[in-house]
C-alpha cells in the first residue's frame, strides 16, 4: 500500500471517528458506495460464474472494484474483503437449505424447525464443518495468504432475523403470543451461536479485522466490535421487540465492547427501543427516501449512537439528497449511496432499472461533494 493510499485511508478513518464521537464542526463523511461485494442489482455478464466457487475468483472481483473506486472516487470508503455467501450462514450450519443460484445471491429455502420440541434439540454449530462456516473460513484464510487488505466477518444476522429464517415468521410471531417461553429459548440459543460464530471468524482473520464494516462503512474498533443485520424489527411490536430481540442484541454488543445494528425501510415504532439498547454505537438504515425516520433517529439518538444514512442510489439523485439534506443533522450522521447498475430507489421502493454505474456515482459523488464541502472533484485520490 503507497503511502497516498494509506494517508487516505487515515483521513477517513478519522472523519469517520469523529461522527461516532459527535463532534461539532466535523466535516461529515459519506461514501459513494459502487464496491459491493453482492450480486443483487449488479449486471449478469460482470458476475463471474465462479464468485461462489473459487475464493480466488471472489477475490479478484472485490479487488478489481476496490482499485476502481480509489482511482476514480474521493470519498470515505476503506478498502475491505468480504466472505459473501448470502444471508444464510448460520442458519445454514443450523439445518437451513441454502440455494446457489447463477448469477444471483445465494437465498434460504425453507423452514428447518416446525414444532417447539426441535428447539430443545438443536446443537450450537462447529464452524470446522457445519453448513457454508467452513466455506467462509476457507475463504478468510485465502484473503490472508493472497491481499493486504482488512478484513471483515461475513454477513451477521442478527438472533432475530435468524429465528425468523429457521421457524418462519408466522410461526415465530405467533410463538411470541401463545409459547414465549420457547420463542426465549430459541432466541437465546440463536445469540450464542451468532457470538461463538463471530469469535471463531475473528480468531480466523486476526488483526486484520480490528475494525468492522457493517455494510462497508468502517466501524473503528475504539468503539465496537461486532454489527449485526435487524431487518425484521419493523415487523414486530415494540412491546415484543423489547422483550424478545433487544436483550439479545444487548449481549452480542456487550460481549464485543459495543456494534452497530442494520435495517431497512421503517421502523419508526422502534426508534426508542434502538435508542435504549445497551451497547449501541451506531444505526445503518436504508431509508428508502424515509425521511422522517431518519430525523426522528437524529434526534433520539443525538450524541450517542450515530447513524448512517443509507440507500440504493435513487432515481433522481440531486433532489433525493437535496430534500435529505434540507432537514440533516450533520453532527454524528454519515451518508452512503449504494450504486448498482440494476436498481434504483424511486418514489420509496427499489426498482430494476438499468443505468451507468460510472455516471451515477459520478452524479452521486459531485452532488454530495457540493452538499457535504470539502472535497476534491471526482478522480485520483
């Protein structure tokens, strides 16, 4: 790594930092995010038919984008790797049917628990041999043996969303109501084998995994060390989310000095439990042009837990940020528009449209350039 690079990465870093330590006057970060290691929204012909198949060929996928983006976008994106193998991971060493299809993501078929005595028989997984852990570890162990780069967990659902994948929702809601004592003990074994998960990944990658990226925006280790995906959170009540899902999270953020949590679209009824989970650092929300949401987190959430303010990039790029940025705090708040060639946000929902990945993030880069200050124009770092 050159020493332009590293000074970079430094900078980013810190104004990153600086957002968790809601510093006035900081200048605030935001990434134009065109490095994502999914394939969802990504056009089929760049996909290679190995990603999943060969850790080399996912290596040199990420690593292509990596060097793109450091060539053509000054933002705070930090260069990272990432052991993608979907959503499913430890639902998988769990029982869980994982589909691999092409060119696509891979997805969960099926529920694995259909009576509450299955519960009681379930076995924490051995990460050695258990579903696609090996095949993550594997993939860790390549990145180590053949790039500088950090480093980062696989994808981390979080106990909830992994209930819900191996009972199915309708099942698991209406455990919460008629068998809570079975919907505990499934949610805490679903947190011990997220955290002996994560510990063993950790203990694979080593000090090139002190900092985390949830969703790929850098979380300095001075302030946590683990994020966790929560999407199902506006699915469930707020008295039954207190309960059932923020014990959990505590535990995992407690057991890893503090981490972030991840979900999209709304759940405004859930703000205040967010805002009370012990060891929360920071909330990524793809807010699917949902606003309100995001000011009423500015404000519940004000000096403590900083939030990324994240989506697809939208339709109509400078009035989506222009109308964001009218009511945006700037203190302890980062931005991050995904960019995908497939997918827009339009009139909050996500579409398939096909659009210039190169223009967009261009578009995307100037327009919060001119918003944020402080940036220099698109090109060489």
């Amino acid at each position: 790594m050159n020493e332009e690079l590293a000074t970079r990465m430094r900078r980013s870093r810190e104004r990153i930092a600086a957002a968790y330590r809601h510093e006035d006057g900081a200048e605030m970060p935001f990434l134009v995010h065109d490095v994502n290691y999914w394939l969802s929204g990504e056009r089929a012909n760049l996909i290679p038919d190995d990603y999943f198949t060969d850790c080399g060929s996912m290596l040199r996928y990420q690593a292509d984008k990596i060097r793109r983006h450091m060539e053509t976008i000054d933002d705070d994106f930090i260069p990272f790797l990432f052991p993608w193998y979907g959503t499913g991971v430890l639902a998988s060493a769990l029982g869980a049917e994982v589909l691999f299809q092409d060119k696509m993501d891979p997805a969960v078929r099926g529920a694995v628990i259909r009576e509450i005595g299955q519960i009681k028989r379930l076995a924490l997984p051995d990460p050695r041999k258990d579903g696609l852990m090996p095949r993550v570890l594997k993939t860790i162990r390549h990145f180590r043996r053949h790039s500088d780069w950090p480093i980062s967990v696989t994808d981390p659902q979080g106990p909830l969303t992994t209930a819900l994948t191996l009972i199915g929702a309708e099942t698991l809601f209406v455990w919460f109501y008629e068998h809570p004592a079975a919907a505990h003990e499934l949610m805490e074994f679903c947190t011990e084998a997220f955290i002996r998960w994560t510990r063993a990944q950790k203990e694979a990658i080593g000090e090139r995994g002190r900092d985390c990226f949830p969703h790929g925006i850098v979380l300095p280790a001075e302030f946590g060390g683990v994020w966790l995906c929560d999407d199902d959170c506006g699915q469930i009540s707020p008295e039954h989310y207190r309960e059932f899902v923020m014990p959990c999270n505590g535990r995992i953020f407690r057991e890893f000095g503090g981490g972030t949590l991840h979900f999209c679209g709304g759940a405004e009824h859930q703000i205040d439990n967010l805002a009370r989970t012990e060891g929360l650092v920071g909330v990524n929300n793809f807010c699917m042009g949902n606003f309100r949401q995001v000011y009423r987190m500015q404000e519940a959430f004000e000096g403590r837990i900083a939030l990324k303010v994240c989506d697809f990039t939208p339709l109509n790029i400078r009035r989506y940020y222009a109308d964001l940025f009218a009511g945006l705090r700037r203190r302890g708040t980062i931005v991050a528009s995904y960019v995908l060639p497939e997918l827009a946000l339009n009139a909050g929902k996500y579409e398939m449209v096909s659009r210039s990945a190169a223009e967009m993030a261009s578009e995307v880069h100037q327009t919060l350039t001119a918003l944020v200050g402080g940036r220099r124009p698109a090109g060489r770092a």
